[in-house]
C-alpha cells in the first residue's frame, strides 16, 4: 500500500495490482535507461506512445523525449474509449464507452523502443494498456479490451501450460498501392498491372518497394521476398517469421510504414479484403508452427548504431519444430494434429476474427480466385481454409489484410490450446477441390460466408470468445454488429444496377 495526500485528505493506494507488478518488474528500470542513451545518442525529440484498437489501429499520443523517464516510470494517460477507435455507430453514439468514461494508462515497454526512419527526430514505442489507479472497481488491473496486452498474457500462459510451448508465425500482408483517377466511376487504379511473379512488374515499383524496405530493415523487420501478384497494383512483401508478439507487432509497423510512404507519394496504400472483384484479393496467411526450446538472437540487418533498442532486431532460432512430423511424409506430428483438430474445432469463430470486415466476404464468394471456404484442412489444398504449406508448418487462409493480428493470434492460441488439452482429432486431409465440390452441388462444410454468420459462430463459440476478455467480446460485438447494420442500410450501385427499372 502507498499513502498519499490529495485535497488534504490521506488517500490509500493499492500497489499490488498488475500496473505496479509491469512497472517494478525486474530488468525494467535497465531497459528504461538503455532507451535514455539511444534517446541521447540518436538525437530523438518526440515519441510515440502506441497501443492497438480492437480492429488493428494504431492509437495513441506523442510527447517531448525530455519526459521520458518520467512517462516510462507512470505511463500516459489516455482515454480508455480510444480502443474503439473513437467512433460512433450508426446512431451517432461512441462506441463501447460513453464521453464521460474515466482514461486508462498505457505503460510503455521499452524494449520496443524505435526511431522513425523518415523523421529521425521522433521514434515510437509499444504501450501495455491498465485501468486507472483510481478505477472503481479493479485500479491497475490490465485493461481486457487492450488486444495487444493480451497477447502478452496469453503466450505466458500457453508457453506456462505446455512446458515452454510456443507459436512461432510468418504472415505474408497482400495489399495494393493505387493511384488516383481523375473524372473516373472508379477513382484509383493499381501502379502495377495484375501480373503475377512478372519481373517487369516489380520492376516498374521498384523504387516504392526498396523505399518500404529500407524503411522495415531500419525498424527491425528481417525482410526476405517481395512479388507482385494478382490485382491491379498488388505487392506482398515477407519479413522473417518469429514469436507471436514479435511477428504482430512487426505487421503493425508494417502498415505504419507503408502508409507513410503513400503520403510520401501522393498514392493510397490500400489493405482493404477486397477492393476489385474478379481479381485476387489482400489476404494476409498465417503460418504457423509450434515450438519447444530455442532462444532469441539479433539480426545485423543495419550497420552501426542499432536505431532503437536491440530487441526490435532479435528473432527467436534454434529450438525443435514440434509441429512437424517425423516420418518424411506432409502429415504432421500427433501434437501438430491435435493443433489442426484445435484450429478446425474453432474455424467459424476465427474466421469472424480473420476476415473482420463486411468486405472481407467479397474474397471468399468469389470463387476460385485463391481464396477458401472449406472448412477443412489439407495438403497443399488451397480451396481449404488450413492448409499444410510446408512440412513444417501449416497456414490458415481466412485471414486478410485488414486483421488485428494479435487478436487473430491470441484466438488461435486458444484453438491451438483446446486441440492440445482435449487431444482434438482433425479428421483425414481433404484431396478435393472445395469449391468446385460446392459448386456442383456436393457436399462439404464451408467457412461463414457472410459477416452476420461468422458473428454468430464467434457468439456460440467460449473457447474462442475467452481470447476477448472481460467486456471485449461485447464491445466487439457491438463494433461488428453496427457495421453489419451500417452495410444493411446502404444502397450500392449493384442495387440501383438491378432494381432501378424492375417492375414487379
């Protein structure tokens, strides 16, 4: 307990909660102090404080490095509505938490400090959300609604419940820059033309991939291939696989840095699921594995002085592949097959939290352009949702660009979980092709194809519905459900196309 004065009057402060439990933990005030001489050192002026919405945003405040030590010590404040991106529904009412609800802390963890390769004057940090000490109900407790900050508990646990068990994933973020048209029915069009792999290609973007490269490298991501793909202006540049956190925090910077080189160039950098129908869609696969041992190593991907602390740099190596079979064939080990069974259980629910969005639909029902809608998995089947990509590792397609990666990442660590606990058995991989079976009118389980359908399953679903602690299942529900209704209550060209002149 601490004692304080406020207002004259002696004011009891609980200092067991789990803000003082983060800020006292042991090797922090180290940390705090290594980012003061990269402060000093880098010549940094002003910092971002960030942490992630419920749908993937980055949110936060900026503040004079001066401060540093004091704001790494107590956090900064913050209004805890900002996790909903401070919009409103349908109605014109915030969503989640009204204007009147109190602010919460966002504690800055140190390790992620980094500067910003296009303004070396400012750098960014990741921030772990609490409730107010001066909450009501539960002062300091880690705020649930804070989906990165539950991530970080989330892999403790699992890692704690399976003796050192880790995810390891790669993400592979399609999205498209687009340029403006002027005077146009549609009002952008891709840099590129939708041709896949073609050298010329990625050629006539050079310049714009190096520049988001340069910029990834210089903030720790370990970039190792880039293509151009299927859609007008559609690049997919991959970073190096790691840890579950490392890897979302990475796709965050990702997007950060690619939208500030579309300011940069007058173009849109575009994560939308769907922005073309009859091309390919911005899908974001996970890759994943399971891991036991290994430890974590820096990559010398800058020369001299580390742009930030160390740790943006370090991915984990060594270990053993828990998820890979044995026996020389595709099958995975009996564990990986209980991951599958996990992962298959629960696909519904995690298709709602993967393909987050009304637009996301739009990839899976049209047909045969690489997306899913098994629900199944399979060796090298990509008409299934979970598929074996490798021997090693397996990938789960229901995911696009526009996902909060560690919610998707914190649910399927409860999938992979229930697989593992409960021995799940995935059933034989799928041979055929999903969707002409579908088609031709046979009979397979397909994914929800539609929002208000993956919102149901993720309703029914506890296992997954645990990865949004507290009232964050409520809240994004209630996000989701007002977007479901804001689709319903909009009248497309399609509609004007196929109604205008129909007489009944």
């Amino acid at each position: 307990m601490n004692t304080q004065i406020r207002g004259g009057t002696k004011v009891v402060q609980n200092t067991d909660t789990d803000y003082h439990r983060e800020a006292d933990a042991p090797g922090r005030a180290e940390l705090v102090e290594r980012v003061r001489r990269k402060i000093d050192t880098l010549g940094v002026d002003y910092i971002y404080y960030q942490y992630i919405s419920i749908t993937g945003r980055v949110m936060g405040k900026a503040a004079p490095a001066r401060h540093w030590e004091t704001q790494a010590r107590k956090g900064v404040q913050t209004w805890m509505g900002g996790v909903t991106n401070v919009l409103p529904n349908f109605k014109g009412e915030l969503i989640g938490f009204d204007a009147n609800a109190m602010e919460c802390i966002a504690l800055p963890d140190p390790d992620t400090f980094v500067q910003l390769p296009w303004d070396k004057r400012v750098a960014r940090v990741f921030c772990t959300l609490f409730y107010s000490l001066e909450e009501p109900d539960c002062p300091g407790a880690y705020y649930e609604y804070d989906t990165r900050g539950n991530l970080k508990r989330f892999d403790r646990e699992f890692r704690a419940a399976h003796n050192g068990l880790h995810l390891r994933v790669g993400l592979e973020p399609e999205m498209l820059w687009l340029k403006p048209k002027e005077g146009e029915v549609q009002p952008y069009e891709g840099i590129t033309e939708p041709l896949a792999y073609h050298i010329g290609q990625f050629e006539k973007a050079r310049d714009l991939w190096m520049q988001v490269s340069d910029y990834a490298r210089a903030m720790g991501l370990d970039m190792i291939q880039g293509d151009c793909e299927d859609a007008p202006g559609q690049i997919e540049l991959n970073y190096q696989f790691d840890d579950a956190l490392a890897t979302c925090d990475r796709m965050t910077t990702y997007r950060q840095i690619c939208a500030e080189v579309a300011r940069q160039r007058g173009l849109i950098a575009c994560f939308m699921a769907k922005p073309f129908m009859g091309y390919a869609a911005n899908g974001c696969h996970h890759n994943c594995s399971l891991w036991s041992d290994g430890g974590r190593e820096v990559q010398e991907l800058v020369p001299g002085e580390l742009p930030g602390m160390e740790e943006n740099w370090m991915y984990s190596k060594g270990g053993v592949n828990m998820f890979e079979g044995t026996d020389g064939t595709w099958l995975p080990s009996e564990l990986g097959h209980w991951a599958l069974g996990g992962s298959l259980k629960h696909i519904g629910a995690l298709t709602s939290i993967g393909a987050s969005t009304v637009n996301s639909y739009r990839r899976f029902n049209d047909y045969g352009l690489w997306a899913p809608i098994g629900a199944n998995w399979g060796l090298q089947n990509r008409s299934c949702t979970i598929r074996i990509s490798s021997p090693d590792r397996f990938e789960f397609r229901a995911v696009d660009s526009m996902v909060n990666p560690h919610l998707f990442c914190s649910a399927l660590l409860k999938a992979i979980d229930d697989g593992i606990r409960n021995k799940i058995d995935p059933g034989a991989p799928e041979s055929r092709n999903v969707t002409e079976v579908w088609q031709s009118g046979g009979d397979v389980e397909l994914i929800p194809l539609n929002l208000k359908d993956a919102l149901i399953a993720l309703e029914k679903d506890e296992v997954i519905r645990s990865a949004l602690p507290g009232r964050l299942y409520d809240v994004y529900n209630e996000y989701k459900q007002d977007e479901w209704t804001r689709f319903l209550r909009e009248v497309t060209n399609w509609d004007v196309d196929q109604y205008l002149h129909c007489v009944p």
